[in-house]
C-alpha cells in the first residue's frame, strides 16, 4: 500500500511541475537582472475582468472615492477617439466591457472601484444634441445608484487627474471611454440617440486574426484591436520588460478562454502572473499587448515602435521584426 502511495504521489508531483514549467518558468524563480517573476498558469479561466486581470494595478489601495455626480454632461472632440463623453469638470467617463446594458447592471466592486470610481446617479443632464432619454441610473450592490447612459453604468479612472486626460482607454482591455451617447468613443461615431451601430466593434472571438494587408496574418483581440509583442519580454523564463509608465501606452491582454479565440495557436496558451499582480496572456508563451495609439480596428500604429514593438502571428512570433 506505501508503495503504491509513494508512486501516486510521485505521478502527481511531476504533473504538478510539468504545468508550473509550462513556459520554463517556475513560481518565485528570478530573471538574470533579479526581478520576480510570476508563474504561468495554464489551467486558469479568464477572471471576473475587474481584479487585476482587468489591468487597474495594484496600487488602488486605501478606500474607494465617495461617488459624485456628473453634472452637466459634455463631450469633448479627441484626435484619436472623436466625441468622448466628460463630466462637468472635463473628466472623462468610462464604461466597463464586464458591464450589461440591458438589463444594466455594474460588475465592478470592491477593489476595482477604488481605481474606477463610479459616477453617481442624480444631477446629471444630456449633453448638447444628446436625447435626454438616454441618462438612466442603477442599484449597484451595495444600494447607491450609479449613472447611466443607455444602460451603461459610468465610472470615471483614478489616474485622470485633468479635463482631457483618456488614461483608462484600453486598460485590460476592457475599459473604454463612452461616447456621447453611452457607445464606446470611436471617430466617426453619431453623438447623439441612434447613432451609426457600424461604429461599434464586431462580434469578434476573444483573440483571432484578420488579414492586414501590409502585415499579413496578425491577431486581434476581440474588438478587433491589433495584438503586439515586445521584444524585450522573455518566453524562457517567461518574463515582462513592460511595466509601470509602459502599461499606459501598452496595455496587457487580459486573459482569455482557449474556447474563446479563432485561428491562435494553443500551445503555450497560458496566463501569466506577472510581478505586479496583473494577469496576462500569453500566446506561445510570449506575453501580448495593445497599443494605445491604435484609435480603432485595423490601425497597425504600434509597429516597429522603438524596434522593439510588433503585432503578432498566429503562431505567437513578432511580424516584421528583424532575424
């Protein structure tokens, strides 16, 4: 019986060892410059979207701002983004892909609405050439009322300090800028009631690949949003050179379902745990990135940024970059 137990575990321990090391990397090991790395997680599902896979950062910390209203509802015209909706100090307003319209209701609590602080119901009017009738509220969790617009809960981003400021644009891929009209910002798009539904993204699959036609086959994530890897980064041992200030302009992917994408290579599909607590995906064990300069689907703005930045295959290598 002990040698049989003995065996069990000894089969258990290699599996066990066999995932952590999936990318060649094992929790708690080091890269050569002494930075910590996280562990691949291969059998991890994406998470609720607003934990630190929803790419806030954990520095949130202390306790979530106290909701206030918007006021008088503006829009502001953004070179990349077109109409971006604004409370009546210019902050820009948000809303949250994890989010529903119809029924509305907020996914965001706890944790993340410390660095999403969420815009309170009550007070607020129309933006000019807006229906009025879009301006809507609903019961979050915990009993206040939140704003929304056509159904879409508001929140506003810590890191916006001034009128103007779009730093939650992309984050996690998840959070967007609202339009006018409670759609996501995007150029072109109708500010007011009715606007052009081409504007929104396509129904497209978690991660696939469209056809560039400069590029070739590149992945897009589900917004139709070009997908980029940095050459910096390491796959063995998995590791990221993109942190802090980077992750403004170069959002993480957040983690999705292997179900949940067309035409990706499975193998080295998994999520990383990276040093600092966000999670992000990976193909081929090669962390991805958006790019904030991209405004809309199709824009290849971020390649050959630095020499170091390229939309990515199928198959998880850079596109274009150098041998």
């Amino acid at each position: 019986m002990n040698t049989w137990r003995n065996a069990s575990l000894a089969v258990t321990a290699a599996a066990v060892l066999a995932l952590t090391t999936a990318c060649g990397q094992e929790k708690g090991t080091e890269t050569p410059n002494g930075q910590a790395v996280g562990a691949a997680n291969p059998a991890a599902q994406p998470g609720n979207g607003y934990g630190s896979d929803a790419g806030y950062g954990s520095d949130a910390g202390g306790e979530a701002a106290a909701a206030s209203p918007a006021g008088q509802l503006a829009a502001w015209e953004s070179e990349e983004l077109g109409k971006v909706l604004a409370d009546s100090k210019g902050l820009t307003l948000y809303r949250f892909d994890k989010d529903t319209a119809n029924p509305p209701k907020s996914n965001c609590e706890g944790d993340c609405a410390k660095t999403w602080p969420v815009v309170a119901a009550g007070g607020a009017s129309a933006a000019p050439g807006v229906d009025p009738s879009l301006i809507g509220e609903v019961t979050r969790a915990d009993g206040t009322k939140q704003l929304t617009i056509d159904g879409w809960p508001m929140y506003r981003y810590a890191k916006d300090t001034k009128a103007g400021d779009v730093k939650g644009q992309g984050i996690g891929g998840t959070w967007y800028a609202a339009a006018p009209d409670g759609k996501k910002a995007a150029p072109g798009a109708d500010a007011g009631a009715g606007g052009d539904e081409a504007t929104e993204p396509a129904d497209l699959a978690g991660l696939s690949v469209r056809n560039d036609p400069k590029l070739g086959e590149i992945v897009v994530d589900k917004n139709g949003m070009t997908v980029y890897r940095f050459m910096k980064d390491s796959a063995w041992p998995m590791k990221t050179a993109c942190t802090g200030d980077c992750l403004e302009k170069w959002p993480v992917v957040a983690p999705v379902d292997k179900n949940d994408t067309e035409g990706i290579l499975k193998k080295g599909f998994v999520t990383f745990d990276r040093p600092d607590g966000i999670v992000q995906q990976t193909i081929d064990c090669w962390p991805i990135y958006t790019f904030k300069g991209d405004a809309k689907p199709g824009d290849t703005n971020g390649q050959g940024v630095g020499g170091t930045w390229y939309a990515v295959s199928p198959e998880g290598k850079p596109v274009g970059a150098p041998k």
